[in-house]
C-alpha cells in the first residue's frame, strides 16, 4: 500500500517549483491531493496531470495574505475530500528585494503577513479536522535565509526564521494530539526564484562548484524530505527543520 493511501494532503504553492513537486509525489503515493496556489488556472494544470497519471486531486485558490481565504481554503478543503491530514506549507511571497533600509513598510507588512501570519491562520483552519482523525503531519518549507545572513531580503529572510519558531510552537503544543509539525530549509533550488542566476551559466557554474554536491538542488530533492516528514517514517520527528542544501550551508 502507498505510504499516503486514503489520505488528505494539501499543499499551498501547489502550481510550481517545489509546491508542484510535492504535489506529484504525494499523489504517486496515495494522497488525494488539494492544490492551492492564487491562480486557479495554474492549479488546474497541476490536477490534470496528476488525474492523467491515475492519482486523485482537487484545485482551490487561495491568496495566503488573506486570512478569510485561508480559511475558506481549509474549508473548501474539508467539504470536498473529507478532512485534511496533510498540510503542507509551501506558499510564499516576497514583493521587495534590495537594502533592508529602503525596505517599504507596506512590502514588509504583506510579506509578514503572507509568510507568518497566512501560515498561522492555515494550521489553526486545519487543525480541529486533523484531531478529529487521530492526528496528522504540517511541513513549513522555510528556507536556508531564515538561518543565515544575507543581503536584499531581509524581511522574506525574518519570516522564514519567525516560521520555524511557529514550527516549533505547533510542535510543543499539538503533539499531544499527534499532530507533528516539521519543517524544510531549502538552499539554491531550481525554481522561477533562482531564474536569474539559472540564466547565467558562469555565475551556475561558480555556484555548483561551491557546493558540496556540485549542484544546485531540485524540486524534487526537496518534495522527497517533505514526504519523509510528512509520512509515517518520520513518526518520532517533531518540532523540527530539515535543511536541504546539498552541504552548502555548512561548507563555509
């Protein structure tokens, strides 16, 4: 039996890179697959590739700023799979890049809003159906700037370091439920964020050569941990982040 068989998972982010990802190979494994991203379309795409290959998926938009329509996600979510047992939060913004001093107080707002508080207001959504079927898994997907200095994303940087300490909060207080809340700090992934230097193939090519590994990672390097974590595996897994950067990180 598939590690995800008969199970709910939805993923936020869900139309791309590591979120689309994710949602393939939750799929191939069993999962009934909710699809989220803010444009339906996108979502859409996702839904029909993953029903083409014999899985089972269903598109609801969402606009994670929005605490109503985080909300109305988990809902919608709930009212048209049965529940939810997987939450996987992908999603994420970042509308400003350059000097922390310049950064406008509105980007900062709508970063932190997206990033932290969306997020909040997600797992709180999703938790009642979770205890009510036992328990179930949350993976954040931070990323290797909430835990490293850096310069032109300061903010974006602050709320994945304000999301892992939600991580372990979750962790502490719905354990008793068997609720697990884990995280993943990707490093340089191949995904429209990375497009500049993609695009570059000496800056690539200097990249690669610092990493560890010789490379930059894939999606699907990282939606491989984010089933670990979120699958029966990872049982005795709680509270923490999982940094998924080929060694970069610590390489110095």
């Amino acid at each position: 039996m598939a590690r995800f068989e008969g199970r709910v998972a939805l993923v936020t982010g869900g139309s791309r890179g590591i979120g689309r990802a994710t949602a393939l190979m939750l799929a191939r494994e069993g999962a009934h697959v909710v699809v989220s991203s803010r444009k339906l379309e996108a979502c859409d795409k996702v839904v029909e590739e993953i029903r083409a290959s014999g899985g089972q998926a269903t598109a609801i938009a969402c606009n994670i700023s929005v605490a109503e329509q985080c909300g109305a996600l988990v809902a919608g979510a709930i009212e048209r799979c049965g529940g939810i047992d997987v939450l996987v939060l992908n999603a994420a913004l970042n509308p400003y890049f350059g000097p922390v001093g310049d950064t406008p107080m509105t980007a900062a707002v709508k970063t932190v809003e997206g990033n932290v508080l969306g997020n909040l207001a997600l797992a709180q959504a999703a938790f009642p159906s979770m205890k009510a079927r036992g328990g179930g898994a949350i993976v954040l997907v931070s990323s290797i700037g909430g835990r490293l200095g850096g310069s032109g994303f300061a903010v974006y940087n602050a709320s994945k370091a304000a999301g892992e300490q939600l991580v372990r909060s979750l962790a502490t207080e719905w354990g008793r439920h068997n609720i697990r809340t884990n995280a993943v700090a990707p490093g340089l992934i191949r995904t429209d964020m990375a497009k500049v230097l993609l695009e570059n193939p000496e800056r690539l090519a200097a990249t690669e050569k610092r990493n560890p590994l010789k490379r930059i990672g894939s999606p699907e390097d990282v939606a491989a941990v984010i089933a670990f974590l979120a699958g029966p595996e990872s049982a005795y897994v709680n509270g923490q982040t999982v940094v998924v950067d080929g060694g970069q990180s610590i390489a110095g």
